[in-house]
C-alpha cells in the first residue's frame, strides 16, 4: 500500500510539473502574439509617415527614427520569446533559417543545416 502512494505521489508531481509547463508555455505564445501586434502597429505608423512625406507632408525624421528603433527593440524581444517558446516546447530553431524544429532532429527540415556541434 505504501508503494502505492508513493508511486501515486509520483505521477502527481509529473502532473503538477506538466500543467506548469503548459501554463508557462500558454503565457509565452499569448506575449509572442502580442509582441507581433506591437510590431505590426509600428510597421503601420512608420507607413503612414512614408505616405505622408510622399505626398509632400512634413516628416519628423526623429519620429521615424524613433519607430524604427522600437521595431528593431519589439524583433529582437520575439526572437527571444520565440526561443524561450521552442525551449518549453521541447523543439529548437534553425540557426540558419529560424524555423522551429523536432529537438531531436539531425538537420533542418526547412533548409537542411546540420544541427550537433555545429550549432
């Protein structure tokens, strides 16, 4: 009986440990949707600027500048989000095209790098 419980208590701690997993994971792919929104949003506002110094409107460069440096900031936080996602997924992304893989895949299906100690 004891080993029972024990082998019960186990099996509930995996449990545990996997609803945790998934919850994290849920919360990372909801922050990756919306760092894409933020991205588009900025795309759209930077647009907008380029269609109104096209029709001969005054731009403030340092408004554009500002835009493209928050783009860059938003892209280089979904990387991270991406791969923190991948990670709790139990996959890898393709240091070479970025595409999320098996983690126990030899080479990319996308573009065919060879993953291992050249990773």
């Amino acid at each position: 009986m004891e080993r029972f419980f024990s082998e019960l208590k186990s099996r509930m701690n995996v449990a545990v440990k996997k609803s945790g997993e998934l919850v994290e994971l849920t919360k990372i792919k909801l922050a990756v949707g919306d760092t894409k929104n933020a991205i588009k949003l900025n795309y759209e506002k930077l647009g907008e600027l380029a269609y109104l110094a096209a029709k001969g409107d005054e731009m403030s460069s340092g408004e554009a500048e500002e835009l493209v440096v928050k783009i860059d900031e938003l892209r280089e936080l979904l990387v991270q989000q991406e791969a923190k996602m991948a990670e709790l997924a139990k996959k890898k992304i393709c240091p070479h095209c970025e595409k999320v893989c098996q983690d126990e895949s030899a080479f990319c299906p996308s573009c065919g790098n060879p993953f291992g100690s050249a990773e």
